[in-house]
C-alpha cells in the first residue's frame, strides 16, 4: 500500500476520514467542424477512455460526471469544473480526465518559449493552457486535484520540437498546425479575450509552462505558483516532442493505465503508476508527470484513493 496521507485541517462541519471526491471525464471522438475551420478531427476510443476512466472513479468511490464528444462543449467543461471547485473542501479530491486532440494558438503576449499557448480540443472551441490552470486555482487549499491528460502538447504544455509523424495506419491526437492557424486567424478576437481574462482571474500567477517544467516531487513546483493552493497532479500521454496514439478501444495511455491499475491491484503511489504506463508504452510516446502546489504527500498516496 502507499504512504497515507498525512491529515490536515477538518473543514468545520466534516469528521476528519470522511473526504469526498468529484470527477470529471471528457472525451471526444469529433469537434464542431463549424468551429475548426471545416475540420472535424475524428478519433476512435476516446469515448471509450472518459467511460473507461469514470467507471474507475466510480469503484475508488467518486462520483463522476461524463462529457462525451458534443457534451463537451466549453461552456460544459468550465462549468463543471466550477461546480466541483465550489463543492470541495480540504482533503477532497477532484480527478479530471481528458481524451481528445490538443492544439496550439500563437502566445500573442510573448510569455511562451514556443510562442504558443496549448489548448484542449473541445467540441465548440479550445480551452487554453491559461485558462485550465485559472480554473484549477479556484479550488480551495488542500485540495487535491489529478489530472489525466491522454492527448498531444500533453508533456510540459510546451512543445518546441516538431513531433514525428505517427506510425502506418494509426491516428495522433493532434490538430494539425495549418488547421489551427486557420481557427485562430478566423476566431482571434475570442481567443485573445480569453487569454487576458484567464490571466486576469489567476492566470498570472500561475505561469503553465514554467510551472510544470518543474519535474519533481517536491512541496513547491516553482515560484511562480505561489498563489496555487491545492495539490496537483498531471500525468500526460506524451513529452513535447511526441504524439499521443488513438486506438480502437482505448487510446494508448489510457489503455496502459488501465491494464497497469488492473481493477484495483495496483500497489504503489502515483510516481510508480507514472513509472510502469512509461515502461509499457514504446519510446515514441513517453507520458510524464508534473505537479503544482504542496503536491509531496499527494504523490506518496496511493493512486485515486478518496
């Protein structure tokens, strides 16, 4: 078994012991060509991969929401993350999984070294890098929060080496660079809001890129993040340079995952976890794993243990 968690504050009306978890998993098989520029993005598994994860939340004791495909809408996203930021309180947990293409916008501001802001492909838009970080901010302190990130740009958020292209016959989560100039281009006004009021609400204060270059198990991921009060996790599908694999059941993390967790055996805590999805998958797709805020005594836990 992992290291227990060390206790820490009992918010006023709750029995220390009695933690509670929400989670939250998208998958998206297609976005709205009406929004990428005529292209559709079609995906096999991961449909598959947000039920997949969801039913393994709901045996650790969770209780999920499911976003597939058009469900997963921005407004759908944001506002679930809100309603789980809002209902969790020190000790909780929140598990977020995301199954999709990631894309790329230009960094009109100048902050990212690839002069890129990374982005979640979802049904009627993208969810920058910025904004997903504001809204992890949001959660109260000592919260703890896992992120799953079976998609491409899904290492550091920062991607300044080309990736190669995938293998004969298999489908890379990625949007493609002309598409996404094209949505940006023809969507620009939106997205550049977007980006100065996720920086506004928190953003700022957490810098994405330089926050999760910090590959480590210490208390503070960096600086930069001093405003980040819970505890997070990410474990990705791929390092900057490479690209994550769709399948026909799972995608390839996801699917690793899985068969590493193996309904529950799994001994270990979340560096191990990290470790043997690595070992299992082949050196073009090597996941990686990243924290932000006190994240030491979440790591030594057990994986998805409420």
């Amino acid at each position: 078994m992992g290291t227990a968690r060390k206790p820490g504050p009992t918010p006023a009306g709750r029995s220390r012991g009695a933690a509670k978890a929400l989670s939250l998993h998208v998958g998206l098989n297609v976005v709205s060509a009406a929004h990428y520029s005529g292209w559709d993005g079609p995906l096999s598994a991961c449909e598959y991969d947000a039920r997949d994860m969801a039913a393994l939340a709901t045996a650790q004791g969770m209780k999920p929401t499911v976003l597939l495909t058009k469900k997963a809408t921005r407004k759908g996203v944001l506002d679930a993350m809100g309603a789980a930021a809002r209902a969790l309180k020190t000790g909780d947990l929140f598990f977020l999984s995301f199954s999709g293409h990631g894309g790329q916008i230009p960094d009109q501001a100048g902050e990212e070294a690839d002069r890129k802001d990374e982005t979640w492909c979802l049904y009627d838009g993208q969810l920058i890098d910025d904004e997903l970080y504001a809204q992890l901010a949001r959660f109260a302190e000592g919260v703890r929060i896992l992120v799953l990130s079976d998609s491409c740009h899904s290492g550091t958020v920062t991607r300044e080496l080309p990736p190669p292209a995938p293998p004969p016959g298999m489908r890379a989560k990625m949007m493609p660079d002309a598409v996404a100039m094209r949505v940006y281009r023809e969507h620009q006004a939106f997205y550049d809001q977007i980006k100065d009021e996720a920086r506004a609400a928190g953003g700022a204060a957490i810098d994405p890129d330089s926050a999760l270059a910090q590959v480590a198990t210490t208390s503070q991921a960096s600086g930069k993040v001093v405003n980040f009060r819970p505890a997070a996790i990410l474990i990705s599908g791929c390092q900057d340079n490479q690209t994550s694999m769709d399948g026909e059941h799972n995608g390839a993390f996801t699917e690793k995952l899985l068969r590493v967790w193996g309904n529950g055996s799994f001994q270990g805590n979340y560096a191990r976890l990290h470790a043997r999805v690595r070992a299992a998958l082949p050196a073009t797709q090597s996941p990686n794993l990243f924290v932000l805020g006190p994240a030491g005594p979440f790591l030594a836990q057990r994986p998805f243990t409420v």
